[in-house]
C-alpha cells in the first residue's frame, strides 16, 4: 500500500542495495544489475548448485495454438467432401460458398454434403447459392443444425437430399429489406426484391408439395417447425441418425430400428457413383 507523504515531513532515502559496494559510483554508465545467488544465511553451510532444468522435461501448454486452425479443418472438410456453411450468408459468404462447391463439382460427381448451421442469408445471396446447386453435377445432400431462418431455407430446399439435425428449428419467414435513393431507384429496387421473393417462394413450394400462396402466408406468419413438423411440411424427408465407423474396431454397431441409411449424407439409391458424368437439368425431387 502507498501512504502519502504528510506536509513537511523529511524525504527517506531508499535502503542500500546489498549487492552493491557503498560510497558514491564512479561516474559513466550504470553497469546492469545481475543478481547472483543468494548468499546462506549464519549458521547453514552452502548446498550443491542445482543443476540446469532439461528442456525435454520443462512443462509445456496443453492448449494448441488457435491460429490458423479454421482453414486447416476446413480444408480436411472438403478433401471428404464436406461444405460447412454457417453466420449469416451475405455477398462475400455467398461468393466463397459457390468457389467451394464448383471446386468439389470441377473434381468429380460424388456426393457433397452441404452442413448449414444456424444460417440466415440476404436473398440475393441465397439465390446465388441455389443457382449454383441447381448445376453442380453431383448429388447435394444439405444437413440442416440449429436455427435455419428466412432466405437460408432456399439454400436447404435447393440440394437433392435435405436432412435435419435432432436440434434444428426452421423458421418459415420474408427477409428484410431497407432502401435508400430516388424515388424511380426505390421503386425499381422494390421490383427486384418481389421477383427474387417469389423465386424463393416457389422453389420451397416446390419441393414441399405445397400451395405458393401457402408459403407465402406462412412466411408473414413466421411460421416456426421443429424437425418433425418439418418433416410433415416436406421442408426436409429425414433426421440424421446416429451411424458407425465402419473399418474402426469397436466404434461400428448393428443398424437400430428407425435408421435410414442415409444419415452420413453419403450416396443413397440411384445417386451417381464417383466418376460418373450425368447431369440432373431439370430433375427435382
């Protein structure tokens, strides 16, 4: 604790430095202070001298550098094949998402899968997204996890296979949009947003079976489905179900009752082989 100094009183100078001779220093620079060991104390006889820690044993941190590690996982991902899409999708995310799945599709037609992860996404990107699925060659099977909202879920209805994680929720809801400018840009802007609206709309009721004017009541709505109601809405056709390792011992198991098969989100019954060159133009589920 620091105790102010009262009025008046006499500055005490510090207390000698023990490892230095008294009386004035020689002028010039200051030496630097090297501390040697500590002298023993009256009446304890000097030890032996500690002999120097080895490296190999000096203690070592038990948590791996953070930096890095994304792009190192992310690559390990997509040598299986594996897309991870997750935050909010704009332009930018959207551009890196597409680079993805060409570079996959550019080197071969085995399956993809797509994992959407607490997603929502401007509309343009979104459409940009499914564009770029509705060409890429081989099969998309989009793995649905956490909150799915607004645009996002066009990304989900545009890949061939759609599954859901036991924790998913899908919110069924219109993007929002601001404007700024003229009022001919506003309007143009504003006609824009209704045809990329209604594309969105059209390719969730398409692959739901449902009625256009449905989804798009139950989007003002902000309609919320849970794995199972979504499943009955047609908005994904399974869960994910827990699988095996095949080829690791003692990791793989018997199928249980309620597996589909197809929870690794590999290729499932009339899917392409890899090396194979079929395009699916036009074909929806």
């Amino acid at each position: 604790m620091i105790t102010p100094r009262a009025q008046g009183a006499p500055l005490r100078p510090f207390p000698p430095d023990p490892m230095r001779p008294p009386g004035p220093m020689p002028p010039g620079p200051v030496p630097p202070f090297h501390p040697g060991p500590p002298s023993p104390g009256p009446g304890h006889a000097p030890g032996p001298a500690r002999p120097a820690q080895n490296p190999a044993m000096a203690p070592t941190r038990i948590w791996i550098d953070p930096r890095g590690w994304p792009d190192h996982l992310y690559e390990r991902l997509l040598d299986r094949r594996i897309v991870m899409a997750h935050g909010h999708l704009d332009g930018e995310a959207a551009t890196r998402l597409a680079a993805q799945l060409l570079t996959l599709d550019a080197e071969g037609t085995a399956p993809i899968r797509l994992e959407l992860q607490n997603m929502t996404a401007d509309l343009p990107a979104a459409l940009s997204v499914m564009g770029i699925l509705d060409v890429v060659r081989g099969p998309v099977t989009g793995c649905a996890g956490g909150r799915i909202e607004g645009p996002a879920l066009g990304i989900l209805a545009a890949c061939r296979h759609r599954q859901a994680y036991p924790n998913a929720l899908f919110v069924l809801s219109e993007p929002q949009v601001s404007f700024d400018g003229t009022v001919t840009a506003l309007a143009s802007r504003e006609e824009q947003e209704r045809a990329m609206l209604a594309e969105l709309f059209a390719r969730i009721a398409e692959v739901t079976g449902r009625d256009e004017a449905q989804v798009r009541d139950d989007a003002r709505r902000d309609k919320l489905l849970s794995v199972a109601e979504a499943i009955t809405y047609g908005l994904v056709q399974s869960q994910v179900t827990a699988r095996g390792l095949p080829g690791l011992p003692g990791l793989s198991r018997a199928p249980r009752q309620g597996d589909d098969g197809g929870g690794d989100g590999g290729p499932g019954p009339g899917d392409e082989q890899p090396g194979g060159d079929r395009h699916r133009d036009g074909e929806h589920d």
